[in-house]
C-alpha cells in the first residue's frame, strides 16, 4: 500500500481498536513493525512505479503462502502488475484478493457487501484535491467490484462518477481499470 489515508487508517484500526490482527499491512517502504519480516532487496527502491509493484506482489505473494494468510493490495493486480506470476485480482470495493491467476479469481463467487463510504457529494469534501483522489479511487474500487460481479450498470455509473472526480485526466487508475476490465470478460 502506498496511500497515507488507507495506510494509516488500517494502522489506526490494528495498533489502537485491536481489529484485524490478522491482517498483514505491507507498505512499499515497510517501517512498520512486522510479525512477518519482509525484506526489500536495495534495487526494488531504484525502480519504477510498476516495476515496484510487480517485486511487492513476488515477495507478499511469497510470505503471504508461507504463512497461510491471504493477500490484498489498494490496487487491480493484472497481467500487467505480475507480468512473471499472472496474478490477477478480485475486488471487495475496497481493497482487491489477490489470485494466483484470473480463472482462481472468478471462481470465488463470495457475496461481499462493499462497505458504503458516506457523505462523499459535500462540497467541501469535493472542493479539496486530496480527497477528490481519494474518493475517485473509491470509486474506481466499486467500479471494479460491479464489473467483477456482472453488474454493468452500476460499474459504469460509479466509473462515471470515478472520472468526474479524478484530479489526472487519463489516470492510472483509469487505465488499470479498462486494462482490468478487458480481462476479466475475456473467457
């Protein structure tokens, strides 16, 4: 994970309301204490954004089976994230299970209930840059979990509302998404 706001909210909620323990937060600078040491060998630091996210999946994916938890990430895992392991994703609308491939990940037919974030049309909420991307990446997040559950609708009303409020035209999220989107209705 990579965004304060999510990062610190799941600490918040470990560290201090006790929920979860059995949650493995991985940040890709990994300051936090550990019950699960993960090292970052010293070139995953001098590599691009993408290419960081492919050696964070390689070793979480690793320690994830090792210790026989399961893994989630704040962002799509696809062919293009995992290019050596062809990990793909699964969203909850709020963070994304990561699959060893696409077909482990359309099996799972779970009925998760994504958690509603409320108040999000205040218009001091909107007027600031931050929160317009936090809330865009919400968005996207439910985007994906509708598409995933064949729920075109309300995929491409909450990917409407994702655009409306991105702060980068053509985001990576936007991208991610309709990359995202090609391979999960691929049969």
């Amino acid at each position: 994970m990579t965004a304060d706001s999510e990062i610190f909210s799941l600490m918040y909620l470990q560290m201090v309301e006790g929920a979860r323990p059995d949650v493995f937060i991985l940040t890709h600078n990994n300051f936090f204490y550990k019950k699960v040491k993960v090292d970052f060998p010293n070139e995953f630091f001098y590599k691009i954004p993408i290419k960081q996210k492919e050696k964070i999946l390689e070793i979480a994916w690793e320690s994830a089976k090792k210790n026989s938890f399961p893994l989630y990430t704040n962002f799509i895992v696809n062919e293009d994230t995992s290019r050596n392991k062809k990990f793909a994703s699964r969203s909850n609308g709020i963070t994304y299970k990561v699959y060893e491939d696409i077909n482990e990940a359309r099996k799972d037919q779970r009925p998760y209930l994504p958690q509603i974030i409320m108040n999000l049309d205040e218009p001091a909420i909107l007027e600031d840059y931050s929160a317009r991307g936090f809330i865009s990446h919400y968005y996207y997040n439910l985007a994906n979990y509708y598409l995933e559950n064949n729920n075109q609708d309300k995929s491409r009303d909450y990917l409407v509302k994702a655009i409306e409020l991105d702060p980068r035209a053509y985001s990576l999220e936007y991208q991610d998404f309709i990359r995202h989107r090609e391979e999960w209705q691929k049969k």
